[in-house]
C-alpha cells in the first residue's frame, strides 16, 4: 500500500461517522444565516460584510470541525489494535500520518467548499454585487485555516497511545486556542511585563498572542482580502504583524503538528 491507499480506505471508513457531517453541517447553517441575516433589512447589503460574517463565526466552528474529524485517526486504531494490520501490510508509520491526514482534510476541507458553495450562490441571489476575489481569497484562507487544525489533531492522535488521551488533547487545544484565544494575551501580558519585567510592547504581545493561536492568525490574515475598514490589521502595523506573515504562522501550525506526529509515531512502542 501507499499514502494513497490508506487514505482512500480511511476516507471510505470515517465518511460514515454521522458525529463528523452533523457537526459539518453546523457550518454549513452558519453559511446560510450569515449571508441571510446579512441582507434583512438593508436597502443595500454589503457582499463583504456577509463575508466577514462568516469568516468570524465560522472561525469558532472549523476548529471543532477538524478536531472532531482527526483527533481520533491513529490512537482510535492504536487502542483497538488495528494499526498494527495497517502497518503489516505493509505501510510505513510515515504512510499512515500522512495518508489520514489526506483523507481527514479531505472530508473537511469538503464539507467548507460545500458552504462556500451555497455561500456564494445566496450571494448572487441576494446581494448587488459579489466581489470574487474577494470570496475567492477568503476561501483560500479559511481552507488552509481548516488544513492547520487537520494538522494539530492528526499530530495529537499519532502521539497518544489511547483514545482518552487523544480526546484530552484535543479539548486542550480546543479551548486554548479558541475559546480561551481572547485570554492570551492578557496571560502573556501578566507573565512577560508584570511578573518578569520584560516590559513588551503591545505590538510584540499581539504577534506573540497570533502566533500562539491559529484562529487570531486567520483573522489577521483576512487583511489580505478584507477592505481596509474591516480588516483586523492598520496600516502603521510593524511587520512582524503583517497579514502576509499571519500566512507564514498557519503554514508553521499545518507543517510543525504533522512533523511532531510523524517523528513520535515512528518512535512510539505499539506493543
């Protein structure tokens, strides 16, 4: 087998997980109520705002969606004791963290394209004018926003031995980096100027509070498409807080997570 093969058997297995589609079409509500509600009552509705809409909203969401998708790929298989037929095959560790991490993007970076499909088909239907580049872009962003979540969960399944333990990890990461996002930076604040005194500036915590969360890198990174009056970053941003470097800190959380995976799954003790 290759890479190829354990993805397509895996995309065949976990496509019938309904826990995975109804969280899945969670997003695809919020699709429909963002561009709906963004045009009620509005003698000329704005495409972009129904964009930023989305985007924020569905920020929240992605997450759960890929964490629910990933987070038990290889430890789900670990603890029953399949992987071991997987890897007999024979598949190297390799093939198996980068063959699920194929099929798991897949089936969320699916169920996105789907939204943003509807998305934009009730952007024509109910707003003046779609702006494509616009649409086209912010796509782009929240794809590869998907792609680094994908990442961290497959990271956290090839690197627990137990289906708990994936769980815990995935929870973790959960609400670290979204629930509990707005916190950091008054954490970092607290730790590296009050308790250390290292006197940081504002601009270094906020790129400090970006690179530690995916989700405040995404916003920022939105800049990139987003009108300047929308857009998170302001044009006398240093240029460590540039939306093009907020691009480089989600391609570090897609790449870094599946290298640890890799590197501690063929390490790991499989019994």
């Amino acid at each position: 087998m290759s890479i190829a093969s354990v993805a397509r058997k895996d995309f065949l297995d976990v496509r019938r997980a309904k826990i995975v589609w109804f969280v899945a079409s969670l997003y695809l509500l919020i699709a429909v109520l963002m561009f709906y509600f963004g045009q009620q009552g509005v003698d000329d509705p704005e495409f972009h705002n129904a964009l930023l809409a989305l985007s924020g909203n569905g920020a929240i969401l992605i997450p759960l969606i890929a964490l629910v998708t990933a987070y038990l790929a290889i430890a789900g298989e670990r603890e029953s004791g399949s992987i071991k037929y997987m890897l007999s095959i024979p598949n190297s560790r390799r093939d198996v963290v980068l063959g699920k991490f194929i099929s798991r993007s897949a089936i969320v970076v699916g169920s996105i394209l789907v939204a943003f499909a509807l998305a934009g088909a009730l952007g024509l239907l109910w707003y003046p004018s779609v702006d494509v580049g616009m649409f086209v872009g912010a796509l782009a962003l929240t794809t590869l926003f998907t792609l680094t979540y994908v990442s961290v969960a497959i990271g956290i399944s090839a690197v627990s031995a137990s289906r708990s333990r994936a769980m815990g990890g995935a929870i973790a990461v959960y609400f670290v980096t979204t629930v509990l996002a707005n916190l950091i930076r008054t954490g970092l604040d607290w730790v590296f100027n009050d308790i250390a005194g290292l006197g940081l500036s504002s601009d270094a915590l906020t790129f400090t509070e970006s690179a530690l969360s995916p989700m405040n890198a995404f916003f920022r990174s939105l800049g990139l498409v987003l009108p300047d009056d929308l857009a998170v970053t302001a044009p006398d941003n240093p240029w460590y807080l540039e939306p093009e470097l907020m691009l480089v800190v989600l391609f570090v959380w897609l790449l870094v997570p599946l290298a640890i995976g890799i590197i501690q799954f063929e390490r790991a003790n499989l019994g």
